[in-house]
C-alpha cells in the first residue's frame, strides 16, 4: 500500500511485478490513461514489461474497474473512517479479502 498514486508508486509497482516474471518471460501490463501510467521522462519500464495501453474513455475494456466496483460496494461503501490509518487498513483489510478468492476474481473480472 502506498500513499500516493504517482509516477514514483507506479515504477515501485513496475520493479516488484518484473522481479515475479519467471526468466526468459516478457509481460504484457495493461493500463489505463492514469497521468502514471504515461511513459514520460518519469516512468521507468524494466526490460521484461510492455506498457498496452487502453484506449481512452474506455473502463469496459479494463476488468480491474469491475475490481474496484465490487470492493466499494461490497467491503468500502457506507463507512465512516476515524483516521487515514483506519481507511488505508480498511482498502488493505478488503483487498487482502478478495486477494484470497482468486474463483470470484476471476468471476468479477470476466463480467462485461
């Protein structure tokens, strides 16, 4: 969990993703028109990673937005939090929940 969403949270993201890539593999990485997304002077791309970028204005195409639906309306929605702390272990509370049903992530992310 990282405090911002950044160029800088984005190649932390990028490194730890291409040290999961078995040896010899390349890896495809979807993404969205994200400002961190864009492969400016900012934005550091290992070797074993390819950027696929969405078209815009295009949330059907990315399965990870019905991710996030289903997170807000599930575990997210209809709380009020104390503290940052209290919000950032709540979205790390509910994604640690869904990482452990990997049948319903697949489910949510193949619905159209």
């Amino acid at each position: 969990m990282l405090p911002h969403a950044n160029a800088d949270a984005m190649n932390l993201h990028l490194l730890e993703i291409s040290t999961a890539i078995s040896s010899g593999a390349h890896a495809i990485l979807i993404v969205d028109g994200a400002g961190w997304h864009q492969t400016g002077s900012l934005l550091r791309v290992p070797d074993n990673i390819t950027l696929l970028h969405l078209p815009p204005y295009s949330p059907e195409l990315n399965p990870v937005e019905n991710v996030w639906a289903f997170l807000r309306g599930n575990t997210l929605s209809n709380r009020v939090f104390d503290s940052y702390d209290a919000i950032v272990d709540a979205c790390c509370d509910a994604w640690n929940w869904l990482a452990q049903q990997p049948q319903r992530i697949t489910t949510i992310g193949t619905q159209s």
